[in-house]
C-alpha cells in the first residue's frame, strides 16, 4: 500500500539550539490509525506539526501523498490532513458552533444549502445540536475538543492528526470521544493519535509508536 | 524595606530615556538628532546591551521606516529640487533631510527605550512606584506590555488555523480575504479576556490588594552616580529646550 505520509530522515532542532527530533523515517498509509505515545517533551506535538507544516523539519523530507510537501501550502495540506490542535481554543475564531463548523466549508465553495446540511449533520454526529448557537470559548472543554473534531471531520480530510485531545477529559468524556473515533474509523478516515493515554491508544488504534529522546522505538 | 542599590537604577533609566525621546520628538535638527543618538548608542554600549539587538528590531520596521521616509519626502519639498512629476516635487533637498530626520528620530527613540531592557519585570513595577505611580496602575500597565508577543502570537495561530481548514487566504478576493481577517480578532480578543479573567483571579488569590499596603522585596535607593546621571540628563534636556525655544537649535 502506498504511504499518504511519508517521513524521510527527517530531524528538527529549534534555532536557538536543542535537538528535537532524529532521523525520523515512517510511512503512514490513507485510512490507517496509529497512536504516537512518548514522554512530555519527547517530540511528539513537534512531529505532528511537521506533518502539517506549521514548523519545517531542519533536514530530510516530508512527503504528502506522493508529493514533497514543500510543494504545498499550509492551506493545501489543511486540505490533505485535518489537524485538531491541543488546545481546541486556538483552532476557533468564528462566534457560533455552527459558523465554526461552516466556515470552511463557505469558503472552499461549497452552497449554502450544503453547507447547512453538513453542519446539522456534525452537530448531531458530535452532540452538539443543543449548543448551535452558542459563543465556541463558553463550551466545557469536552464539548471544546468535540467541536474541534467537529470542524475538522466536516471538511472531509483524507488523514486526520489529534494532538492530545484527551487531555483534561473526565472518563464520561473519554468514553463519548473514544465512540466519536471510532464512528471517524468505521467512516474510513485514517488518524494519528498524539496520545499519553496506553489503554485508549491500544483501544483505538491499529498500530502504536513510540517516541523516545526524539528518536522513534 | 530598604534594598541594596543597583546602579543604573530604574528611576535614572526612566528619567534618560524620557528625556532622549522626548529631546527626539521635539527637534527637527538632523546634526542635533546624530548627536542623541550617538549619546543614545554610546549609552547602550557602556550599559553592556548588544547593538545587535537594536539592529535585529530596526530590521522588523524596515517597511515602516521606509513608508515614514517616502512620506516625509514627498511632503518637504524645499532646496534643490531633484525629481519632479507634472509639478509635484517627489523629491528634493529638504524633502531628504526631513526623511533623514525622521528615520534618526525613529532610531533614537527604540534605541533609547532598549536601555529599559536592562532590568527585569518586579525592578519595573517597583521603580514606577518609588516614582510615586499607583502600584496597582504600574504593574496593569507592565502587564499589558508583556501581553503584547502573547497576542501576535495567537493572532499567528488563528491565521495558520484559518489556513489549516484549507483556506488558500492569497487565492481569495480582497473584500473577502479582510472579512477572513476579521474573523481573527475575535480569538484574540477573547483569548486576552480569558487570560485577563484568569490572571486576576490568580492574584486575588494571593491576596493582591488585600491590604491598604505592601511590602516590597526590594526597595533600592539611588546611588550617587543615578543622581549624578538623572542631573545630566535633566540639565541636558533643559539646555537642548532652551536653545530650541531661542531658536538656535531647529
């Protein structure tokens, strides 16, 4: 099977020194799930921002599909692999849960009946229909990390990346994410779970990785 | 609670640097202009502070630099004129001695406020209160000043999350691509609210202004060299000002 993504040596070190990560090599097929666990400080957030192109990697390649993702712009790979952020807050800037959910769609061209249409159907996907109308920061942070994947799933990635999306959620909540994930699986849609939680990335992943002093096990 | 002084004090920087930028806001001289800010830069060097530095922060107003110079420019069209478009001057020899002084004016006032950086956050909001500000005023307003990059920051963030929804924000109509915009303040705005709200209950917790006074870790007092300096400063404010007003200094 051909890799969606595709790390080739790739290494990162912060420009006022401190290596990151060393000599990654890994292949990541379309609907595969695949936890990446490590140690705070290990890489781990680092390596699914490469991914995604919000930091460059010092040296070695990322490809995205087939192609060098140096090709591609931020927006072009946001439309390759969705990106749910460790803190949901810094993904939201609309004033609605529905206008978060649409707004992407809106401006990618979508009509305005789908739009609609899609967004009622994530917000009862996600149970969020009672909260349409509501300001995304007043949200718990459960309905926080919802609303987050919410937004994402709506745009039809290809591969999705969670950072942490379990974190502050009491178990009730873990439970209700873990079936949101799996509903996201059963769909056929791929993702890499940034995770610390073992029993929950054995859960609902097909293969876990681990990362150690920036260098993959 | 007396503390040991620390020469240069914040209260000797504070009086420098307000008379330099002031000094640059009010002459229009560049020869006078070039000698503040070679007091300036002569100042940062013995103070211990790269220029590197200084240069590292001119380079990021670079834009604005040569915008102000543009303008400056194009409004003075005094002297020797050297280019000239259906009777407007574009340029000139006044024009370029204006823009001249503006970058100078520019450089000396964010080369004089990088001596600020030679103390920390607390010596700050203490020296603002030895000068007799409200400490509850200083220290919002020291607050509000480290808010600032935290702020770029999450405005950077919401663009690149704007973006990572597979927003091609270049491929867009302007009209639009400022409505996208718009969209950004609210995040931030937000975000500063939230993080307001947090940080206020966090210093209520710890009893911030839960009494009618406080105590002060340190509490230093002037040594004679900050005397020394907060005099030559003012005299040589006042000097500058006096020759201004007689009209010797432009």
């Amino acid at each position: 099977m051909t890799a969606y993504i595709k790390l080739e040596q790739v290494s990162f070190s912060w420009p006022q020194g401190g290596q990151v990560l060393r000599d990654i090599n890994l292949s990541i097929e379309k609907n595969s799930t695949i936890a990446l666990m490590g140690p705070n400080g290990s890489g781990k957030t680092t390596l699914g921002k490469l991914i995604i192109g919000l930091l460059k990697p010092s040296s070695g390649r990322v490809f995205i599909s087939g192609t060098d993702a140096e090709e591609y712009s931020l927006a072009a790979r946001g439309r390759l692999i969705g990106y749910v952020f460790q803190n949901p807050e810094g993904q939201f800037f609309a004033s609605t849960i529905t206008e978060e959910i649409g707004f992407a769609l809106k401006y990618r061209g979508m009509s305005p009946d789908k739009v609609q249409q899609r967004v009622e159907e994530m917000l009862t996907l996600f149970e969020l229909e009672e909260y349409a109308d509501t300001f995304p920061f007043n949200l718990s942070q459960g309905e926080k990390q919802r609303l987050a994947l919410a937004a994402i799933i709506a745009l039809r990635p290809g591969f999705i990346i969670l950072d942490e999306p379990f974190t502050g959620l009491d178990w009730l909540r873990k439970q209700r994410l873990q079936e949101v994930l799996q509903r996201v699986r059963n769909e056929g849609v791929g993702y890499l779970l940034i995770s610390h939680d073992r029993d929950m990335a054995s859960r609902l992943c097909s293969r876990v990785l681990q990362l150690e002093g920036g260098e993959l096990q | 609670m007396k503390g040991r002084p620390e020469f240069p004090d914040v209260r000797t920087l504070f009086t420098a640097v307000l008379i330099i930028t002031s000094l640059a806001i009010a002459i229009n001289d560049y020869l006078w202009l070039l000698i503040l800010l070679a007091i300036t830069l002569a100042s940062l060097l013995i103070a211990g502070i790269h220029l590197t530095r200084l240069l590292r922060r001119l380079r990021r107003y670079r834009w604005l630099f040569l915008l102000i110079a543009l303008a400056q420019s194009i409004s003075n069209g005094s002297g020797t004129v050297f280019l000239e478009f259906q009777g407007y001057v574009l340029l000139s020899s006044g024009g370029l001695l204006g823009a001249l002084a503006a970058l100078l004016r520019i450089t000396v006032i964010l080369a004089a406020v990088g001596l600020l950086s030679l103390k920390d956050y607390q010596q700050m909001v203490t020296g603002l209160a030895q000068m007799g500000v409200p400490y509850e005023f200083a220290f919002m307003v020291l607050l509000a000043v480290r808010f600032i990059p935290v702020l770029m920051e999450e405005f950077r963030n919401s663009l690149a999350a704007i973006e990572l929804r597979g927003i091609e924000l270049k491929a867009i109509p302007l009209g639009q691509r400022l409505k996208v915009y718009s969209y950004l303040l609210m995040p931030t705005t937000a975000g500063a609210l939230i993080r307001s709200r947090r940080i206020a209950i966090a210093m209520e917790a710890r009893a911030f202004r839960a009494y009618p006074r406080r105590t002060w870790l340190q509490w230093p007092s002037l040594t004679g060299w900050d005397w020394f300096i907060i005099a030559l400063s003012l005299g040589f404010g006042a000097g500058v000002l006096y020759f201004k007003i007689r009209g010797v200094i432009a």
